[in-house]
C-alpha cells in the first residue's frame, strides 16, 4: 500500500509545474494520498499541501500517523498554524501559484492564508487533478472492494431469508448490523435503507415502525466497509407468494434495464461514456412509459466514498474505462405503491464487466 500512495503523490506532482502548488482539504482526497485516519470527519484533522518538490501532511498534534518517508509531516492545522506552513514552504520553494477547493476549505482558513500576504496567485484546481486519479482502482483496492462486496451479498442473502411476517423496518436494520458484525463489519459504507410497502417508493427512506404484512414489497440497501472501502447493493423482494401483477411488471421491466446497461459495456466494441449506460437503462424505462419514475441517475462510483466520480448521468460524458468500479441501480417509484430498485457494485474490464455483488450461494 505504501508503494502504492508514492506513486499517487509522484503522478500527483507530475501534473504540476515548478512553482505550482496544490492545498487539498477534501477528506476523501487526503485519506487517497496519505491513508490518513480521521476520527471525527466532521473536524479539521489535516491537510495535504503538494509543491513540485515536497509531499506536506499538516495535521493535528493528537493525530496517528504514519511516518511514510515520502511524507513530510508537520503538526498543527488550525487555520494561523495552517497558513504559518504554508508560508514557510511557499517561500522556500518560491512558489507563485496556490490551488485550492472552493468546495472544502473554510473561509476562516482561506482569510488566514491571505492575511499572510503571500505573492501567490490563488486560483481553485479542477475536480479532476486528483478525480481522475481515483477513479482508476489499482489492484489493492479492488480487492478490499470486492471483499466488501462480497460480505455485503452474503448479508443481504441470510436478511431476506430471515424475513417474517410482523417485524418492523428498524428490526431489520438492527439484524443487518449484527449479521455485519458477525461477519467482522464494524463500519457501513452508509446508512442502512430497509423499506416496506409505500415506503419503499422513497429512495433513500430511512427505516421506522413500519410492520412487515403478507404480500409486501421490502426494498433493502446496503453496504460493508472494508478497510476504508465501500459496497453498495440494493435488492427489492416481494414478501408473500402472491405478487401484484403491478409488481411483476415493475420488476421485468427494472431488471432488463439493468440487462441494457450491463450488455452496452459488454459488448462495446468503441469507447463508452457515462451517460451511455444511463441513457441505455433510462430509454429502455421511457420506452415502457415509466421514465418520469426513475428518479435518479443509473449509478456512480464509488472507493473510500460511497459516491465518487464517475456519476452515471445523462450528462456526463467521461469515459468509462478499466479498473473503474461502479454502481448500477435503474429503479421506478411508485408514489404511495412502492418502488423497485435493484443495484450490483461492478467492476470494469477491458472485456466488459464484473459483478462484485454476487449473491451467496
């Protein structure tokens, strides 16, 4: 792993010219480059700071670390500590150039910085210097990825063969997390969704009291974290032996959307993009007169954040390329009925592709 986060900060530092240099702020983005533990995210705990010449971890006094030797480390990431580093190394390298993210770095910590009145230009640095960077899994982390996936499919398979009749969604959840602990899972990619019924035509409903009945729609979604990676899996079950004929219908016409995007990138025989597979799951859901009940986008990636580029948007162009991992989760939502979603964490191949959720046998 060590050799790997060397390589990030060399190709990272590539990307910059000589008096060039780059503050990142972004949790995700920091733990990328220097596997740096946050214990509390929502605090500033540290700071990467990138010249051409020097690799900079500003952290906090209290943090572990892990004295990599191409780390320079140095404590103290209040915003006046914060910009007393970066003064001291912005002169010594003569930099005239600071990139920073809008998006994550604090007003406070950006009024620090400019208080110093260093003769740098500031400039914000685009998403995708370091995006593009982990976007592309290298071999160690698709393999923590598929580990996560694989216990999360074993989760999802033993819940529903637990599921009974007058047991309530927060029951379930409360399950799903012993299974996981069971099977060594301390931390969640995110919050457990257990939906029944009407409930499961929200998205992203967060489980209540709501009581399991015969003949009900159960919309389960979860997620394992294996060393700092995520799994994503949603399944949608009919609870009862006698489906709707609403529910058969919603259900064939969610899977061969899924069937379209998962045959686009197989049998792809040029470059594919995002939006691609979204418009190959979202014609095929128009086509069928659902299209204003799918909702979301078909998918995105995901690594040390259960949402990373790429999104799989009608908008988005990227290409879709080898060692990316991705979701793919077509869904339709029937307001006060039920929805139906069903989602695989796959990897990308130069062949085409391979399911990380697979259900346990």
């Amino acid at each position: 792993m060590n050799k790997n986060l060397k390589n990030r900060a060399q190709i990272l530092q590539e990307k910059l010219q000589e008096s060039q240099s780059i503050l990142i702020s972004a949790i995700g983005d920091i733990a990328y480059l220097s596997n740096f533990k946050f214990l509390v995210p929502e605090e500033r705990e540290a700071f990467i700071f990138v010249t051409k010449n020097s690799f900079n971890l500003i952290h906090t006094s209290f943090a572990p670390i892990n004295n990599l030797k191409f780390i320079n480390y140095l404590k103290g990431s209040f915003p006046e500590e914060l910009a007393n580093h970066l003064k001291l190394i912005i002169e010594k390298e003569n930099i005239k150039n600071l990139l920073i993210d809008p998006e994550t770095l604090f007003v406070r910590e950006l009024e620090a910085i400019k208080e110093k009145k260093l003769e740098v230009a500031i400039n914000n640095y685009p998403k995708s210097l370091i995006q593009d960077l982990r976007s592309i899994k290298d071999i160690e982390e698709i393999e923590k990825i598929s580990l996560a996936c694989s216990i999360t499919a074993k989760v999802m398979t033993d819940i529903i063969d637990e599921l009974k009749e007058g047991i309530t969604e927060i029951e379930v959840k409360k399950r799903i997390s012993n299974l996981f602990e069971l099977n060594n899972i301390l931390d969640l990619a995110f919050p457990i969704i257990v939906a029944f019924g009407p409930n499961s035509a929200l998205p992203h409903h967060q489980p209540g009291e709501k009581i399991l009945q015969n003949n009900m729609t159960v919309l389960i979604d979860i997620g394992a974290k294996v060393s700092d990676y995520c799994a994503d899996m949603t399944r949608t079950i009919w609870f009862g032996k006698q489906k709707s004929e609403r529910f058969i219908e919603i259900e064939s016409i969610v899977l061969q959307a899924y069937k379209e995007v998962i045959n686009k990138m197989d049998d792809r025989k040029t470059s594919i993009k995002a939006n691609d597979l979204d418009n190959a799951a979202r014609t095929y859901i128009v086509s069928k007169g659902y299209g204003n009940q799918f909702i979301h986008t078909t998918g995105h990636g995901l690594g040390l954040s259960i949402h990373e580029p790429p999104s799989i948007s009608w908008s988005n162009q990227t290409n879709i390329e080898p060692n990316m991992i991705i979701t793919i989760e077509p869904g339709i939502y029937l307001n006060d009925e039920f929805g139906y979603r069903y989602e695989n964490t796959v990897l990308v191949t130069k062949d085409g592709t391979k399911e990380l959720t697979f259900e346990s046998k």
